[in-house]
C-alpha cells in the first residue's frame, strides 16, 4: 500500500520530531547556517539601465546573443549582430524606450512593475516565505537574487518565470539562466519551476475581468477586440514549441468567458523582427486590415505579458493607434496588462501558492 503520510502524521501517537535540528545540538564553535526558510523569485524578461547608446547597445547584445532566441547559425549571426544591428539600433530603439520610461524612478515600466507584483506577493505571503524578483537580462541578475535569498536562509526556492505562456525563449532561458547559476554552487537549494498557466482558471477569469473593467472606462463599443501575444519565428512552433498552441487556447477561453463570437475577438501576433516568417497573423497587418475594411472602433489587449512595457506601451498603444488612425480608424483603445493590480495579483499568488504546496 502507497499511502502517502503527511508530515504531521503520527508514530506511536505521538508527533514526529521536527526535521530541523534544535540549536543547542550544534558545537559551540559550528559557523552560523542560515537555512530552512522559503523563496519565491519572480522572473521576467529584462530592461536596458538606460535609453542612451551604450546602455541599449549592452542590453540588445545580451538579449540577442541569447541562443534560445535567435536560433540563427552563429557564424551567420555573429557578424550580423555585431556589425549591423548593435551599430544601428541602439538608437532608435533607445528613443522607443524613452517615450514610455519612468522618469521619477530612471527604470523601465517593466522593472517598475516587477518590483510592484514582487512587494504585494511578500505582503500577502507573510514572513514565512522571502519574495524577490530578477530580469532575465540586465539587472538585476537572476545569480544575484538567487544568492540574496540563500543569504536569508533559503534552501528551498520556488521559480516563477512570469510567462503564462510558455516559449523556449522565455521561460525556458529564464530557467537556463537559474541553473547556470546553481552549476557554480557547492550546497544547491532545492528548486521547483512554476508551469505556464495559459489556462489555469483564476489567470483567464482574472483577464475576462480586466478586459470588462477596461471595456467600461470606454465611451465608445469595439467593433473588434484583438488578443496580441509576442510572437515567435514559425520555425520554432515548427519544432515542437507549444506557444502558439497555447496563446490560441489562451485566447479562445477568454473569448469564450465574455461570450464574444471568433469575429469579434481574435488572436494575432506582433514585434516580429527580421525578414523570417513569424507566427500570424500579425498584429500590425490585422489593424491596418481591420481599418482599411471599414472597422471604425476597436480595442486591443496583450494577455501574455504579466507588465506592460515597451511592446505594450509603445507598441500597441502608440505604433498601432497609428496604423488604424492612418487607415481610416477613427477610435482605438489599448486595455491594460494584468501589472500589480488586485487581478494580477491573484493570478500571482495563486500561482506561488499553489506551488508551493508542501513546503509552506
């Protein structure tokens, strides 16, 4: 029989004894361990520590020398990168950056966001567990925090790639970037990875909600509600990556949840980049498309990312109020991420509770 006993469970009716060990069984001259606590580590994808040449250009070589997310041949790649792209972008792109900055604080929307959903997490969750975050690239760094909260006694720590979708080039080099850290570390915490949750329950009602909140500020009814999630080379579903299967459930349980038909709302993919064919449709055709055909009012949310930032803000908000405004548009709407609301913050926290399960 493979009855599973609980830690509370009793041996000859009375409690077992506690795993840890009582202070007072350790030699006097024994270095202090701290140990025998919980962490939480938020992860996200990163943010330039400026808007000027230098701090874009380290940001975009970090980010596109990353293997997982170009998956070009490097001796294609290499002199591509080096020698076109981090001469010519780092400008514009870091001019992107400065239209949606926070100026009060110097940082990204994302960081600033991240460090909101990392403080309400530790609120709700109490002493008993330590809550930090880190960007996947730039700062601060996922070795870094790693080793903050082994310096509070944790060994134990729960992985929270904050992707509901998951894709090869986000949670899973978030991930890559924890293990390489925990490669150079003589005693490991133990570790867990939070699942992607496209289609836990509490994440789409919490987004059905935030889009009827988002839908009520509005003086004006969408003809068309676009679902745009980040897209990906065709390669890569192509070869086994489930994200753009589960952008689509993810899309059609939240359609389904506001009782919208498939015209009405739809799924389209944006910020592709290069000449290869991305994951369609693209969200930049679909709105100049949608205006051309005559659709005079619409609305636009981003489901997979957890915090707005450049490719919400300026992206979707700024570029693509364009593109319909240009073609004949005449209203657009832009509803925002889930961020650190109370919405947001009950898909979080559902999450980390839910795995963490067993150590808290």
């Amino acid at each position: 029989m493979n009855e599973r006993v609980e830690p509370a469970a009793l041996a000859n009716g009375r409690p077992l004894a506690p795993l840890k060990p009582a202070a007072d069984t350790l030699p006097a001259d024994h270095p202090k361990v701290a140990w025998g606590r919980v962490g939480v580590l938020l992860m996200n994808l990163g943010t330039p520590e400026g808007t000027s040449y230098w701090p874009m250009r380290r940001y975009l070589k970090e980010f596109l020398s990353d293997r997982r997310v170009i998956e070009v041949p490097r001796l294609i790649w290499w002199p591509l990168l080096n020698l076109i792209i981090l001469t010519k972008r780092p400008g514009p792109k870091g001019r992107d950056y400065a239209s949606v900055w926070n100026n009060a604080l110097n940082e990204g929307p994302l960081k600033t966001i991240t460090r909101g959903q990392s403080e309400r997490l530790q609120a709700a969750m109490g002493e008993s567990v330590v809550v930090d975050w880190a960007m996947r690239y730039g700062k601060p760094e996922v070795a870094g925090r790693i080793q903050a909260l082994l310096d509070q006694g944790c060994d134990r720590i729960l992985l929270v790639p904050l992707y509901p979708q998951y894709a090869a080039a986000t949670s899973a080099t978030a991930c890559d970037q924890a293990f390489r850290a925990l490669m150079d570390m003589r005693w490991q915490p133990t570790v867990r990875v939070s699942p992607p949750y496209h289609d836990d329950p509490v994440y789409i009602a919490a987004m059905a909600d935030s889009i009827r909140e988002g839908l009520a500020k509005l003086d004006f009814e969408p003809e068309v509600i676009l679902t745009s999630f980040h897209g990906v080379p065709r390669s890569y579903l192509l070869k086994g990556d489930p994200y753009h299967c589960q952008c689509h459930k993810t899309g059609r349980l939240i359609r389904e949840a506001l009782g919208l038909s498939p015209d009405k709302m739809r799924v389209t993919f944006q910020s592709r980049f290069g000449n290869e064919e991305w994951l369609k449709p693209y969200t930049d055709e679909t709105v100049m498309d949608l205006a051309k055909s005559g659709v005079k009012r619409m609305a636009i949310v981003a489901p997979g990312f957890t915090a707005d930032c450049l490719e919400t803000l300026e992206e979707l908000d700024g570029e693509n109020r364009h593109y319909f405004e240009e073609n004949g548009g005449e209203r657009f709407a832009y509803i925002p991420c889930l961020n650190d609301s109370d919405l947001g913050m009950r898909v979080i926290e559902h999450v980390v509770r839910r795995e963490l399960q067993g150590w808290v």
